[in-house]
C-alpha cells in the first residue's frame, strides 16, 4: 500500500473536469491537482513552451510527494510526455490521450464518424489519430482545432451565453460536412461546456476522456503496487493564479467534500 497521493495537473482549470472521475473510480487515493491558470491556454504556445511548462509542474508535485504523475492536459499529452519521463525517471507518467483512444477503437464501428475537438497543438501533433488508429486502422477520425475555446471558458464566459455563438461557428460545419456521429471532448476545459455543445447537436454521442483516463491510472497503481489503502483520500488543489473563476469551476463541477486550496507560483 501507498498513501503518497497522485499528482495530476493541466494548464487551466481544465483538468478539474477529471476529479469527479477520480474521485468515484479511486475514493481512497490521495490528490494534488496543480492549474497553471497564470499562463494558461497551453494549447496555442509553442511544444517547447507546452515541454518546459509541463517539467516545472511534474517537478513540483514530484516535490510534493506524488507517487505518479496523471497529464490531464491533452495538450501535455500529445507532446510532452517524453520530456517528463526524461526528467522524472521510474515515475509512473500517464496521459490522457492514450486511454481515450483505447476506449473509441474498442467501442466505435466503421460505421461511425469520430470527431475530435482540440486545441491547436493536438490536433497539429495527430495523437488521437495516430493512437487510434494503430489499434483500428478502418475507423474515420476527423480533427478540428478550437483554439478560443479555452480562452473564452478561462474567462468565464460559459456563465453568460457568450460561448453559444463561438461552438456554432467553429463546430457548425465540421459536424455536418464530416457527418460526425461521435465528438471526443480532445481538451479536458471542454467538458466545462459539454452542455451547450449538446444542446446545439443533440442526438450526437459524446466522449469524455476523463473515466478512460481514471481507469488507466488505477490499472497502472494496481500493476505498480502502488494503491493506496482503504481510507478516504486527500485532495489539494494548487494553482498559479488562484481566481475566482478557478473556485467558480469547482462549484460548476459539484465538487465535494474536503479539500485544500493554495496558490503557488513556479
């Protein structure tokens, strides 16, 4: 057993989508989640910006005693893992994009369209494509790049209707000229929005990468010997820019019970 928590973390506010998830696949593990909110969106900085912000935070946790570390960043994911692994040598590192794709090559048919929105940095890198397709080769994957999206949900401007007429615009022909019957939420801020997206296309099957990447991360503790024991977890947030609107997605979230939260800047 071993009660040293798992360090997951993400650009923004984005990966807080994924801690219900974790929180219901793995309630006795322990959680140090870090947003980097003061220099977010990754999603349109250069991969060696993305590299080199992605190492700071992985050393933090790693100095806050994390036993693994959980890339809840699809941006991260499709670039940075590497570099990490380089620098964090016999840590367990696990990104998001992997077991996503696991879960559409096992659940999707020839038949369906699959569309993944992400940020410019993923869908430039083609990590969905590439890890779906080498487990499906015959599936039709079809990429669009969101890059305000992030900003704008950043921002807030879920709150206020503001993002309704951005989704139409960037998703609008992309759905219908791809026939997209399944969308892939390729960025974890998007979940955030996953109701106004729905609402606009309804009858389409949506895919949140964030169980499949629960799901992995217990596999890999379990493998590793590293799964805490039976006792409720703890759970710290840290951001680089502790907002209002960073405590606003917590509430948005429903996220319960206790936790922590602090600021800290790299």
């Amino acid at each position: 057993m071993d009660d040293r928590p798992i360090g997951i973390f993400d650009s923004g506010v984005g990966g807080l989508t994924s801690i219900n998830a974790f929180s219901e696949v793995l309630p006795h593990e322990s959680i140090i989640y870090f947003g980097d909110t003061a220099r977010a969106p990754y999603g349109t900085k250069s991969p060696r910006t993305v590299r080199a912000f992605s190492v700071e935070i992985a050393d933090f946790l790693v100095c806050q005693g994390a036993k693994m570390l959980v890339a809840a960043c699809n941006t991260t994911s499709s670039i940075a893992l590497d570099a990490i692994r380089a620098k964090q040598p016999g840590m367990p590192v696990q990104g998001i994009i992997e077991p996503c794709a696991e879960k559409i090559a096992r659940e999707c048919t020839e038949d369906n369209s699959i569309g993944v929105i992400a940020t410019p940095v993923t869908v430039g890198s083609k990590a969905y494509e590439t890890y779906i397709h080498r487990l499906n080769p015959n599936l039709k994957v079809h990429a669009q790049a969101c890059p305000a999206f992030v900003p704008l949900i950043e921002s807030g401007a879920y709150e206020n209707g503001g993002m309704d007429t951005t989704v139409k615009h960037t998703l609008d022909d992309f759905i219908k000229s791809n026939d997209i019957d399944t969308l892939v939420l390729g960025c974890t801020h998007y979940p955030i929005i996953r109701g106004i997206i729905e609402k606009l296309y309804p009858g389409i099957t949506i895919i949140d990468p964030s169980f499949a990447l629960a799901e992995r991360v217990k596999s890999v503790l379990k493998e590793e010997g590293l799964a805490a024991s039976e006792w409720p977890g703890r759970r710290t947030f840290y951001a680089s820019d502790l907002s209002q609107k960073f405590l606003g997605v917590i509430d948005l979230l429903g996220i319960s019970g206790d936790y922590v939260l602090e600021q800290h800047r790299l």
